[in-house]
C-alpha cells in the first residue's frame, strides 16, 4: 500500500527533506529506485502518535441508563438520557467540530435537486477533514487530568454524579485517529464512490493529497481504501506535503501565516471564554457542590463537557457526557461557533489569507493553469509540476483540518457565514454552525455540471428539468457535508436560483479578486494591533 504514498517533502520554494540513504524507498520489490522525495517510510513530520488505553465497552457500558428500553451501541454509546431533551436530539450532534460526523439535517436555506436531464457532472473537488482523533497535545483536557489526579491524591472526595472521578484517570492518547474516525473517512471514501465513480477514468492513476501529520495521513489512506478498496495504490498516488512551521501548504495554511498564531487572532478564544462564563454558570455551581474541598471553576466545567465528546469516541461511552443538561450542550455548541467565527472566519484578521492558497489553487485546476508565482502559502514547487499538480483529473481528493477548511471558505467570500454572533447568545437564524460545517469528516465537494443549455434558476420539484433557450452552459455546484450551499447568497451575480448553482464562468470570474481581498502578506505578516471580538466582519485586518 505504502508503495504509491508520494512523500513530498518540499519547503515553500522548493527545499528537498535530507533523508538518510538508508531508509526504505517507496519503490516495489525489483523496481527502479525513485527520488528520495517519493519515499513513504518512516513517516516524515507525523505529528505525535501517542495511543491511549483500549476501550472494553460490554464491561464499561451502564447502558440501558435504568431505562425499560435499549437502544444497541453503534459502536458508540450515544443514547444518553440528557436532562431537558424533549425533542431527541443527540447531543453529540452539538459539538462543534468534536462531533462524530451526520450529515447536515438543516441545509443551508435552499432545496436538493437532482441533474436535469442531459447535464453531467464533469470534475469533483472534495476537501475533506480528517477523522475523529485524541485530544492534541498539552489540550485542557489532558490538563484538567492532571488537576483531578492531584486533587484525589491529596483526598478530595467527589461525590453525587462526580463520584466517579474518585476513580478515574485521564487516558487518552494525543492527536492520531481514533478508531470510529478511521471508518469516518472509509466510509466517506464508499459514499463518494457511490457519487462519483464513473468520473474515474480506469486506465489512469490520480494524485490525491494530504499533509504529513499521522491523523491526516491515515485519514487519506482510508478514504481512499473506501474509494477504491484496499488495493487503492493501484489507482491514486497519495501525495504526502509537510505540515510544520514555515512549510507553504495550502492544506495547512496556518503554518505559513504567522499573525494566525498570534494574539492578534485570539479574538474567537476570547468570545468563546465569555459566553463559557454565562451558559456554564448554573452547571459550575452543580458540580462544585460536588467537589468537597476541590474548587471546581468554569474551566473546569468546560473542560469536563469537552471530555465528552473525546472519551467517546475513544472509548465508546463517556460518564462525563450527562453531568449537561441539553441546554448546555446547546452553549457548548454556541462556544464552538464563537471560537471559529472570531479565529478562523469573517470576524478574524486572518481569515481570509489562512484559506487562499486553497482557493488559488481551485481556481488555477479551473482555468488549467499550474501555479508558479509564491503569492500565497501554496507550495509552488509542487503546485508548479503537473505530475505533483495534475490539471486533468475529474476527481479530485484533498485532505485538511477544520479550522483550515473554515478559512477556506471564508477566503472564497461565502458571506453567507459573515453574520456577527454575539457573546450573550445565538442570533436568530444562525448561519454559521461548526457541526454542520466541520464535524469530524467533515467533507466539501465541488462539483463542476455541464449542461447542453442553461438551466433555469426557478427549478421546482415539479419541474426540475427545465432549460432555457441558449448553449452548453457550465455550472459550480457546492456541496458541505451532502448539502447543497447556495452560492447566489454570498455572491448576487450568480443570481438567486433554487438549486444554489452558479454559472462557472461568472464564479471564476469572482473569485479572480479573492487573492487581493484576502491581503495575505498584510494580513499574515504585517504590523496591526489586536482588535475586539466583533469588530471585523470581512476576515482582514482592519483598515489603518
């Protein structure tokens, strides 16, 4: 399998990793030796890789909850009484970007329409996240482990719903793939097969990419494996780019964007802190009734909800998980979207620029034009070679990270995310929700339509065939997690149609400004103080 993974590990402009000669090539048994830049083991810039312990769920798990009935474990136990759940709704479908991935249940304000008749899809370009992992390293969780372990062996005893931590010990393992996220992205691999297969042309090899981290690595390879099956390397080229610090990857484009990793783009931490203080209130007075002599904080508390998610998907249960009442899951989910908002979107400094590189290079397969000139953190070594960047595949497959694919969009304009969310609470009509934009595995998907004329922007249920006099019409048609995103909402000159496409023309012709607006080298590297949360709306530093 390992044989077809292309490790490129390239700086920006074009700096080859030394590797020791020793170290095995990518090369099959008998082959002609390659480059030391194809070469696939030991993994380049993994990341940490640290396991936790191994779930053991049929002795672990109190389901059925002192329940009459039982709902089975699928693997994970989420079928958790939550206090004020009248409308059976799973919590772990407000997690943010710690949720399992579902599909989105909402949509994005316009129906689903199937091809008219005569249309085909031509070209597909999915960016997906990875799948469910362990927390990152030196994460509050892993911190609040240690605050409990000391506060019990000093002889605090908890008690109630908490007693349980008189016991406990944090054991999660740090950043690599869990694995229910593993089958996330297999499955998302089938569920694209099913879309798309016929758009892969058998006598070819693809290149798909990814970063260097294990999580992302791993992530790719079981999508692919989904896709294709497990004789994937057969059909696709894995090209592996290194995520690290000062590496241009457009995959990672905070990396190469200095002010993202700043104070000056802490403005979605700082909300997120804010309203944590407001919604946690009630459940920090809860808990620490509970504690004993143990000083239990709102920190604690969040710390505690976002265990949740992490232990379960790790161990498939979490006795952290019903400490909430829904409606703190509801805050938990808000904080999210906060933090994203302010750090990652339109109300931060660096929005835009963090995703660009991404989008030029959407924009370059668009308009069959490799990239060579470095105005972004894309790689223009690679991105200047058509064996590293093909310009004639139909599928596409790339592999990044929530808060990078949250840029991405920004940087492409969807305005539609823009709206300002307040600290005291969600807005009426909220757009941007992290769950239904980047749960883990999450996905979007490009996909570019040729119809033999245009397609009439009123399409109904009734009459979702319907053309207008003209000729062969192409169209943009985006889709985030298996819903269709209008883009005539954040763009007015694709117009209002019902099915949320937009003639590829006028969006190329868009987003040919999207480079100036996001103001990458300003916006990533110059000198502008930090502003509040809430007083930027267009993901760039403010005006001087």
């Amino acid at each position: 399998m390992l044989s077809s993974i292309v490790w490129l590990a390239l700086a920006g402009l074009g700096k080859a990793a030394y590797l020791d000669k020793k170290q095995a090539t990518s090369t099959a048994a008998g082959s002609k030796a390659v480059p030391q830049y194809f070469q696939t083991t030991p993994e380049l810039f993994p990341g940490p890789t640290a396991t936790g312990r191994a779930p053991f769920l049929a002795q672990t798990n109190p389901a059925p909850f002192g329940s009459a009935s039982f709902v089975a474990n699928a693997p994970l136990e989420t079928a958790l009484p939550i206090v004020g759940d009248t409308s059976n709704t799973s919590i772990f479908s407000l997690m943010g970007n710690l949720s399992p991935y579902f599909a989105n249940p909402s949509g994005f304000g316009v129906g689903e329409f199937p091809l008219p008749a005569g249309a085909n899809i031509s070209q597909v370009h999915m960016l997906s996240r990875h799948g469910s992992r362990y927390p990152t390293t030196n994460s509050t969780v892993q911190k609040f482990g240690g605050t409990i372990a000391n506060a019990t062996k000093q002889g605090t005893k908890f008690t109630g719903a908490l007693s349980f931590l008189n016991s406990w010990s944090y054991e999660l393992g740090a950043e690599i793939l869990v694995p229910v996220g593993r089958r996330e992205l297999f499955d998302s691999g089938v569920l694209h097969y099913y879309q798309y297969a016929q758009l892969y042309n058998t006598s070819t090899k693809i290149v798909a990419r990814t970063t260097s981290q294990d999580r992302m690595l791993k992530s790719a390879e079981y999508f692919l494996a989904g896709f294709f099956g497990l004789q994937w390397t057969n059909n696709a080229s894995l090209e592996v780019i290194i995520e690290g610090n000062n590496f241009n990857n457009s995959l990672a484009g905070y990396d190469n964007c200095n002010n993202s990793n700043t104070y000056v783009s802490t403005g979605g931490a700082n909300a997120s802190t804010i309203w944590e203080n407001i919604y946690l209130h009630n459940a920090t007075q809860r808990l620490k009734a509970l504690s004993g002599e143990f000083n239990w904080t709102v920190a604690d508390s969040y710390a505690a909800q976002t265990l949740c998610p992490y232990e379960t998907v790790a161990f498939g249960y979490s006795a952290f998980c019903d400490l909430f009442t829904f409606e703190e899951w509801q805050g938990f989910e808000y904080s999210i979207d906060l933090s994203f908002a302010g750090s990652n979107s339109f109300q931060s400094p660096t929005g835009r620029a963090v995703g660009i590189g991404y989008v030029q290079e959407i924009l370059a397969r668009l308009q069959g034009q490799l990239i060579t000139e470095a105005d972004t953190q894309d790689n223009v070594t690679l991105d200047g070679m058509t064996s590293t960047f093909p310009l004639n595949q139909s599928l596409y497959f790339d592999f990044s990270h929530d808060t990078n694919i949250m840029a991405v969009l920004t940087a492409f304009g969807l305005i539609q995310f823009a709206q300002f969310l307040p600290t005291s609470g969600p807005p009426a009509n909220q757009q941007l929700i992290v769950s239904h934009l980047e749960p883990f595995g999450a996905r979007l998907d490009i996909e570019i339509i040729t119809a033999p004329q245009p397609v009439s922007s009123n399409r109904t249920e009734t009459c979702p065939n319907a053309y207008l006099p003209g000729t062969t019409t192409k169209y943009v048609h985006f889709i985030i997690n298996q819903r269709t995103l209008p883009l005539g909402v954040s763009f007015p000159s694709c117009g209002i149609r019902t099915d949320g496409w937009c003639e590829l023309t006028e969006f190329i012709k868009i987003q040919t400004t999207s480079l100036a607006t996001a103001q990458y080298d300003y916006s990533c590297n110059g000198n502008y103080p930090a502003v509040p949360y809430g007083t930027l709306d267009n993901g760039v530093p403010q005006s001087t």
